[in-house]
C-alpha cells in the first residue's frame, strides 16, 4: 500500500523513540489508552509507522512549553513518520489534520515543525496541480526565457480609485511591466468597488495588448467568502484578465483548490500570516512541506519573500523557498516562486549568484513606485538590473552602465533594514 511520509524536527523532555512511537500512534489508529476494536490487523493496515530517527543536539531548556523534562534535558531530532494513503485517501484538509492536527498538543513535545513531505507518485494521476506554472505565465505574459518576470504591488495599498488605479497601471504597462497585482489589503474599499476596478484596469490592459501585442498580467484579490470569489473570478474571466490573487492561509486549502480548479486563470498565492506559521524555529511548518500542498491545490505562484528583505526571514531560508518551488516533485509541475518584500534592483546581484536562475517572478513596490524618476523608470531600472546580474556585472558596475538603475543605486544603496 501506498504511504505518505512527513520529516518533523522535534524537541522532547524524554526518550526520542518514545516520543516519536506518541506521534505516530496519536496521529493515527492510537489514543491514550487501548480500546476495543483495535487489533492487530487494524494496526497493521492504518497505524503510522516511525521509519526513521536522527538523534540531534540535546539543550537545558525547552522551546515552547511541555511537560518538564525528568532529567532537565530536551532531546532534538528528525524523525520520519509514515502513514497509508488509504488513511485519507485523496483528501488535503483530513490530510493536513493528519500530519499538523493536534500533534501540537501532545506533552511529550516541546518543539515540533513539520520540515517536508513525500507523497506517492500515484498523487499525479489525481491532482492537476499548477494550470498555468513557470511556463504558462511566462507566455501569458510574453516574458522571454532567460529573464525574470518583473513586477510591483499597487501603492498605497487601499484608498486609491478605480481611475486611480487604472492610471497607474498605464503607466506601468507603457514602462514594459510584466505584473501587477493588488495588495493582499486590498478586496473591495468604499471608494474601490471590486467589478469597478477589474473594468477600469482591464480596459487600459486591454487597450494596451491591442496596441502593443504583449498583456500584462494583473492580480486582482479574490479573497473573499466562496460564492464572491466564484463571482468574482468570473468576472475578471469575462473581463478578459489572465490572474486571481488569493490569501492562500485565510482562504484555506478547499477554497484555494475549488478555485484553482476552474482552471481558466493562473492562481497567485500569497502567504500573508506565514511567519505565524514558521517563524519560531521549532514551531509550525517548513516552506518545502508548505508549498507541496498548495501545489497540489493547484497554485501557479507563491512568495517566497526575497533577498536582504524587510522582514526576519534569513537569506538562507529564501534560497531554499526558492528552490523548493523550482523542484519538480511533486507532479513534476514546479511553482514560479514569487520574490518580494523590500525589493529594488540592489538585490538581483546577490539573488542571481545565490539561484542562478531567471524563473522568478520579481516584485519591488516602493523599489519601482518610489524611483526619483518615477514608476516607468523604476521598472526600467529593475530590467537593467537583472540583465547585468545574468551578464556577469558587478552592481557598481551596471550602476555605471545604466543610467536608471544608477539612480536607484543613489535611491536606495543606502537603506537598511532592521533585520531580527
């Protein structure tokens, strides 16, 4: 039979194989205590087996709150956990429930992050996965091979009109901007009526594919309760868009997969809340298992924050989102990871030599909408910068050769971020 294995990094006040045997009998067929009716068949056929143990360092105190430890030590490790795909069958939210469910109440923890998942290959003749991708959104929105896609999030987030809006998207898209999109903020305001903005954005978008031949790519937010976003992913369907945006951990894993899988626009994921998912190192879930279940829901894009960003999240950790997404399994249809947070151009150096490669959508908002000279040279500043990242220039160096990044460079070279 088929299995599913999840890797936990854990903390635990008593033996490691004590702990992990809790794990995998509270997250299946087990409870605390023995009942009538499980025997050994049942056992056999539906209990989760631990297959694997990496005994780690031991510390004096513990991560988060548990039980005390009886010798004052916690004990850290991998373990792998397995469990038959019969147990939930093709089912994320039972899933999910299986390997983050109450796992995070058991005593016998004092830290556990779910680190990755594997799943059978079986899983690909069930779910679809991206519709659309690193390569249905690189040809949605006439983006060649060999350069990232370039975009920017509406400034300010709320307040701004739908003329307002449409204005600046003119002039993004007049400037040669793959993406824009909405702030996750932003649904529907008093002053900003959902069907208000998709009309008014999609006939300057529109206006400019006729004249031009190449369509920007614009999310517009969905987020909402599950008939409104039906409603309003129609809408933009019919408006002639090519992408929703969904707030992937307020949405859900349903909500998302019953969207995606209408599978006329490609899907961008935002994981606003995720540093309350990851944040503490021994706590919640890992980007490579995060992005493994919004894939099989079917998201085309999601962020993985970006270099020397805004917020706590190391460069490392950025690297690796980076190339989790990019890795074929599962479904063998990767993510285009989705860079942002606190970007301008500066970062495409150090992002380019740490990834090599261009299959990144690049966002900056204030590094494109805060230019000195204006949106349409921020975006050509971003351009420039990525083309001597990949042709081997130094920043001082594309800092000399091109003019608009130079201004950039004089813009922003000097912030600094207050990193955790």
């Amino acid at each position: 039979m088929e299995r599913i294995t999840a890797r936990y990094y854990i903390e635990t006040p008593y033996p490691v194989e004590r702990a992990a045997t809790v794990l995998a009998g509270e997250q299946s067929s087990g409870t605390f205590v023995a009942v009538p009716g499980e025997t050994e068949e049942l056992k056999n056929r539906f209990a989760a087996r631990v297959e694997q143990i990496e005994h780690l360092e031991t510390v004096a105190q513990p991560a988060i709150p548990g039980a005390s430890s009886p010798d004052g030590l916690y004990r850290r490790a991998f373990v792998d956990v397995s469990w038959s795909a019969e147990n939930f069958g093709h089912n994320l939210p039972t899933l999910v429930s299986t390997l983050q469910g109450n796992l995070y109440e058991i005593t016998q923890f004092t830290g556990l992050k779910l680190m990755d998942i594997r799943f059978p290959e079986s899983y690909a003749n069930y779910y679809y996965g991206p519709r659309f991708g690193i390569d249905g959104c690189r040809e949605l929105t006439a983006t060649d091979i060999g350069k990232p896609l370039i975009g920017t999030i509406i400034k300010p987030s709320v307040g701004l009109t739908p003329a307002q809006t449409a204005e600046t998207v003119g002039v993004l898209a007049n400037a040669g901007i793959d993406f824009v999109k909405d702030d996750e903020l932003m649904a529907a305001t008093a002053n900003s009526r959902f069907e208000d903005r998709v009309d008014a954005v999609m006939q300057v978008i529109n206006r400019h594919a006729d004249r031009t031949g190449k369509k920007i790519m614009y999310a517009f937010n969905i987020s909402d309760e599950m008939e409104p976003m039906l409603r309003k992913y129609e809408h933009i369907v019919k408006s002639g868009g090519t992408c929703a945006m969904i707030s992937l951990n307020s949405v859900g894993l349903s909500g998302t997969k019953r969207i995606c899988d209408l599978g006329e626009l490609a899907i961008h994921g935002h994981r606003n809340g995720w540093g309350m998912l990851n944040r503490h190192p021994l706590l919640g879930i890992e980007f490579p298992a995060y992005q493994k279940l919004w894939r099989l829901a079917g998201v085309d894009q999601l962020h993985v924050n970006g270099i020397q960003n805004k917020f706590w999240e190391s460069d490392d950790s950025v690297v690796r989102s980076i190339a989790s997404c990019l890795d074929h399994a599962p479904l063998d249809k990767p993510i285009l990871p989705v860079v942002s947070s606190g970007q301008w151009g500066g970062q495409a150096f150090e992002t380019y030599r740490r990834t090599k490669t261009t299959d990144l959508l690049y966002m900056a908002g204030g590094g494109i909408m805060a230019h000195p000279g204006g949106p349409a040279a921020g975006v050509a500043a971003l351009q420039q910068a990525w083309e001597g990242a990949v042709n081997g220039l130094t920043l001082e160096e594309a800092a000399r050769q091109y003019p608009e990044f130079g201004q950039s460079v004089e813009k922003f070279g000097n912030l600094q971020f207050d990193r955790a």
